[in-house]
C-alpha cells in the first residue's frame, strides 16, 4: 500500500485554485455528505432492545387504524435505508484510526479547532450538515477527515516557499470572524412577531415555536437553526446580521423588520469570537491543502480496507 501512496503523488488531476478553501476539496465532501449517517447508528443503538426482554422485537412502536408497526419493523426499515452508509462510516473511522497508529498521525486539538473554525465561516446558510450534529460528533468527524488527509500527503513534497506564499496570498481566510449560532423565528407581520415575543417571556421553547410558526420551512425544520453566521455575511437578508449584534448569548432579539417586509426574531445560542491564525499556526494546513492538490479526488478511506484487512456485512470488496 505504501508504493500505491507514494504513486498518487505522481498522478496529475483537475486542480482546485489556490484561492479557494480546502473546504471544497473531495475529502470534505465526502465528510460532510456522510456526516448525517454517523447519527443514524447512535439513534439505532440508543433504541436497540439490550436482550433483558426476548420480545422486544414484537413491541408496538406505532399504530395507523389497526396496523402496527413494531420495533422489528422499524428496525428493519432502519437499516435498509440507512444502514450499509452508517456501517461504512464506522468502518472507515477505525480504519482511519489504524492508520493513524501505523503512521504515527497525530491530530492535535488545536488542528480540529482550526478546521472547525473555517468550516463554521464559511458555512452556506442552505447546509444544514453542521447544525444537525453536536460538538462531540462533529470533532469525530473532523478528526477522521484530518487523519485520511495526512494519511494520503504524508509521502507528498510540498516546497516551503509555495505554503509561505500561499498563506500571503490568502491571509483573509484564516482571519476569523465572530460567528454567532443562530436560530430564527419568521411571521409575517409584526403583530404576529409580537406574539411569538411574548410566548417566548412567558416560557415557551424557541425551537418549538420556530416548527409552530416560522415561515422559513428550512430552518423551521432545524428548531429555527440557521447555524454560525457573521455580521458580513452577504448570503442571507440582511437585517439579521444587524439584529446578532444587538443580542447577548442565550438572549432572544425584540422584533425586527426584514428586507422583505416580513418579520424575524432571532435566539441567539452561542458566540464564537474571531480569531486571526498566524503563520506558524496554518502551516501544516496549508501543506495539505497544496499536498491534496496533487491527488486525484477520488480517494476515499476505502482505499485502505485491503490493507487493514477491513471487513464488513455488505460482503463488497
């Protein structure tokens, strides 16, 4: 496997600009197109019967008129509509791992802080994958995303001239915004905003008010969700980043008018602030992300199973 790695270095394929981020190099695709599957299994195992009970498989989980749907059942459909893509997320996490101890790959906190902070700057409002995950799952993924990177350039040359004037280049990239984790609530006029205001003072839950009442289908599915945005942001109505800043962490925002006419309020849940990475701190991000460049963008973990000798139930190779 090692010859095979050290082959990919010599292969040329369609290289990403050094302008752009690596965030939308192949590697991070396919991380973020499989995130959603690493929460099915943890939903799976959570609602598995743990054998105290021989009939759990036959309890009733729902019923429509007289149907019963029973937890076998439910299991089941489970499984085959998401099972084979949760199943090689964990395959390819611990093959990941292996690698990491073969190699000797270390991945520091602070590398996961860095990835973590420019995934969340550059978020697209539409992209929900980031706010669908908890800190610790989406550290997890990070981790194993920055293991196959250095996995795959660890035997690649990248000249020190080139990565110093790559970080010159793009220095606005590593000068972080704050970033505050939104949700919103929009109505449609402000006698209904209003309303939502105050069933909010009188105790009720921002989430569950966002799927009552909000117009915005997309985050109202999310509790409100509209993940980490910052002030200058230019991809969403502008009166919502005026509005974060008027709003403390876990604080609520009065009413406001949006460009459309129509009106938001905004729940703040958490604010990062921003960060500028120095040189010494984006080095060995930025020998990736040049290292990658020259890979083709169609290795995945899979390319590892043979040589970990990774099996698994779907019997493919």
């Amino acid at each position: 496997m090692k010859s095979k790695h050290n082959n990919y270095s010599n292969q040329t394929a369609n290289q990403t600009p050094l302008t752009q981020r690596r965030l939308k190099t192949k590697p991070t695709l396919t991380l973020l197109a499989l995130l959603f599957a690493g929460n099915i299994l943890w939903f799976i195992l959570w609602i598995w019967p743990d054998g105290k009970e021989q009939n759990g498989g036959d309890e009733i989980v729902a019923t429509v008129d007289e149907k019963k749907i029973t937890r076998q059942d439910w299991m089941a459909a489970m499984e085959s509509r998401y099972g084979k893509e949760t199943l090689q997320t964990l395959v390819n996490e611990a093959v990941m791992e292996n690698a990491a101890k073969e190699y000797d790959i270390k991945v520091s906190e602070d590398e996961i802080d860095l990835e973590i902070a420019l995934m969340r700057s550059a978020q697209d409002k539409t992209d929900s994958t980031i706010q669908e995950l908890t800190d610790e799952e989406l550290r997890q993924k990070v981790r194993a995303q920055l293991i196959l990177e250095k996995v795959l350039t660890k035997d690649v040359i990248t000249d020190a001239e080139e990565i110093a004037n790559y970080y010159e280049d793009n220095q606005s990239l590593y000068n972080i915004p704050t970033t505050y984790r939104t949700s919103i609530i929009i109505v449609e006029s402000e006698k209904e905003a209003k309303s939502v205001k105050n069933e909010l003072e009188e105790g009720s839950d921002f989430s569950v008010l966002a799927r009552e009442r909000s117009l915005d289908t997309t985050s109202a599915s999310l509790g409100g969700d509209i993940g980490f945005i910052t002030v200058s942001q230019n991809n969403i109505d502008t009166s919502i980043p005026q509005a974060v800043q008027e709003v403390s962490t876990g604080d609520v925002s009065e009413p406001f008018v949006m460009n459309d006419g129509r009106y938001g309020i905004i729940y703040v849940k958490e604010i990062n602030d921003g960060k500028s990475f120095t040189y010494e701190e984006v080095k060995g991000h930025i020998k990736r992300v040049l290292s990658l460049e020259q890979l083709p963008t169609s290795i995945t973990p899979e390319a590892f199973w043979k040589e970990f000798n990774a099996t698994w139930f779907y019997g493919e190779s």
